[in-house]
C-alpha cells in the first residue's frame, strides 16, 4: 500500500511552517526513513498519515484514496504506530497490551489473545512474558511488545516514530535486526522518523532528508544521499565519514578470510610468540590471548585481552572494517551466522577491496 504527499503543508496558528510543500511518494512494501535534525517536520509528517496531525493544505493518499475520506478513528485504528518508549498500557499485561486493536476491531476475546501469543512469537518474545506487565520488561522487551502491538492491526502500513532511541547501542541494533528481520518476512509499508543517519542508512530503502522549517532537502536510497548529497546541508547532515559509512553498500565477498591459532577457554593454552583468539566450547570467540601470555593452569577470561567488534561473514564491508580497526591483535574476527569463529581479516586486506570496487566509495 503507497503513501503520497502532495503539496502538504502545516502551518500552526502562531505561524509557526512545521511542514513546507511536502511532495513525496512512498512506495508499496519498502521502508522509508524521514531523517533530520529537531524542528525538521519529520515527526509531523509521519503524523499527518494517520490524521494524528491535520495538514493546512495538500493530500496525503494512502493506497491511492486521500486520508482525509476516512474516519479518523477507523484510520487509525487500521494502521500500526509504534512510538518511543512503546507507550504500554501500565495496568494491563502484555498480552492484554497486544491485544487491544484486535478487540477494538471486534474479535472475541479468545482470538484476540490468540493472535497477541502468536505476534509475541513473531517479535521474538517467550511466551511466559504475555503475562507479565510493562514495568516488569527490560526496554528493548517493552519496545518489541510495541511493534507486536502495531503489528496487531495486520495493517499494511506502519508507523514507527524514534522508536528506538530510548534503548541503549545494543539493544537498539539488536532491534534494528528485528525490524529487518520481520520486513524480509512480512513485506509491509514502512515509515519511520530517526535523527540518527547510521539508523536511516541501516533501515532504508529510502531516505527522506528534511531541513528546519519542514522542506525536503533530498530523497533517494541510502547510497545516493551518502554518495552523492545535493547541497551542503545534507553532506553536512550525513557527517564528514560519510565515506565510511557508504561501505554499508558495499560487498566483503573478495576479502580473503585467514585462519587464526586459537586456543579454547578452559583448556591450557601454553606459549606462542602470536596472538591466539580464544573461544568457548562452541567455537564461539571470546577474546585474544597476548603473545608470550603466561597462564599457569586452564585458561579463563580474565586472562584475555577483548576482542573488538565481530564481523558476521556475508554481511556489509564495513563490518570488516570496523572488526580489523577494533581489535587488539588488528585482525578482525569473522563469524558465521552462529556466531562460531572462521577466521580473520586484516584492515589491508579490506581496503585493498575497497580500492578495487568498480563503484568507489565516497571521499
């Protein structure tokens, strides 16, 4: 289901442009990330879809219908919203919590709760959490619960407004994943509101850059604004490493991955004039082993030096990177999709990839 603006504009009483002229489509099944810094209309925007917010002038159309045909209630009822800090009911459970636009819509109570089981599944959530309430959950648990919620509408749409920023670095990307995850399996209209470029580059199909005072700066996928913004604005919005952060587009598949020495946490590790990556039972990696390290009985973790980032084999250039540039013993770990240990990549290695690329990389 598409979404388009049409001339839209928001205008407060005071005078105040919150949105300037807005034209843009937003296609079926894709996401698209309105990106900017505060005061920037993003926020009103996403608003104005749902009739959260009513524009001064313009259309929106949703599905090629204008927004504004529609009872208010009835809309937004059957879109999905999604908000920072999720915005739980605090006295109902989280099954209750999931379960709400269900009932609203007319499903008896016994379905309702069915389907909210079955949402909590799908966003990665046990069972046993359904009867839990809000406060008892961790934040990234709470912000899962609220996309099950908005999902619950089985809307075609969603609406997602910094939904994220409230959690902290790991939680947020573990989220991000599970936003992925879902949008590879569920193929649904995706619009979301960040100011934060890294999560508009990782998420978007497309990315909607907006200036202060509501008017669109630029809009285009993610390595199109990296690569090539329009005006000294949006290169300034991106940031000066704008370069690095277009290796998200790029491909690790020619970086040749090593093999490493490594020892297993638990066992005896002995000498080595090289540093050895040290894993679990499971092959998972767990830190490096110094050159020349002296261990006296099984080696344990206090022993290790940590090991930077991890690079998941098959994903962006840019995680290879950034596991070289972060470890100790410069060579990035490579995982597989397990998370067991298959070897490792030098910073050389991957720029001399980089170099290689037909496309470049932005300077």
């Amino acid at each position: 289901m598409g979404i388009e603006f049409r001339g839209v504009t928001k205008k407060y009483p005071d005078g105040t442009v919150a949105v300037d002229d807005l034209n843009l489509t937003i296609e079926d099944g894709t996401i698209t990330v309105f990106v900017g810094p505060s005061g920037c209309g993003k926020t009103t925007s996403l608003r104005m879809i749902n009739r959260m917010v009513e524009p001064t002038s313009g259309t929106i159309l949703l599905d090629g219908a204008d927004v504004r045909d529609s009872d208010a209630a009835l809309l937004r009822r059957g879109i999905g919203y999604v908000i920072q800090h999720a915005g739980l009911f605090p006295h109902r459970t989280v099954l209750s919590n999931v379960a709400t636009v269900p009932l609203l819509s007319g499903w008896d109570k016994r379905k309702a709760r069915e389907r909210a089981a079955e949402l909590l599944e799908t966003v990665g959530l046990p069972a046993e959490l359904g009867k839990r309430y809000p406060a008892q959950l961790s934040g990234g648990q709470q912000q899962r619960v609220g996309v099950a919620r908005a999902l619950a509408a089985d809307s075609p749409v969603l609406l997602m407004d910094e939904p994220f920023s409230a959690v902290d670095p790991v939680v947020r990307e573990g989220l991000q994943d599970e936003l992925l995850r879902l949008q590879s399996q569920l193929g649904k209209t995706i619009v979301f509101v960040t100011h934060d470029i890294d999560e508009a580059v990782r998420l978007g199909d497309k990315v909607a850059v907006l200036r202060v005072g509501g008017r669109l700066a630029q809009y285009g996928t993610p390595a199109d604004v990296l690569r090539h913004p329009v005006d000294d604005f949006v290169a300034g919005f991106v940031g000066k490493d704008r370069g690095y952060r277009g290796l998200s587009f790029l491909s690790a598949g020619d970086v040749l991955v090593e093999d490493v020495p490594t020892v297993r946490v638990g066992g005896a590790p002995g000498e080595s004039a090289d540093w050895r990556l040290a894993v679990n039972d499971e092959g998972e990696p767990r830190g490096w082993l110094p050159p020349s390290s002296t261990v006296d009985g099984e080696l344990s973790e206090s022993d290790l030096v940590a090991g930077g980032s991890l690079y998941q084999q098959g994903t962006p250039i840019r995680g290879a990177l950034d596991a070289a540039l972060s470890s100790p013993a410069s060579l990035g770990v490579v995982v597989d999709a397990d998370g067991k240990a298959i070897g490792v990549v030098t910073a050389r290695q991957v720029l001399d990839v980089i170099e290689n690329h037909p496309q470049g990389v932005t300077r």
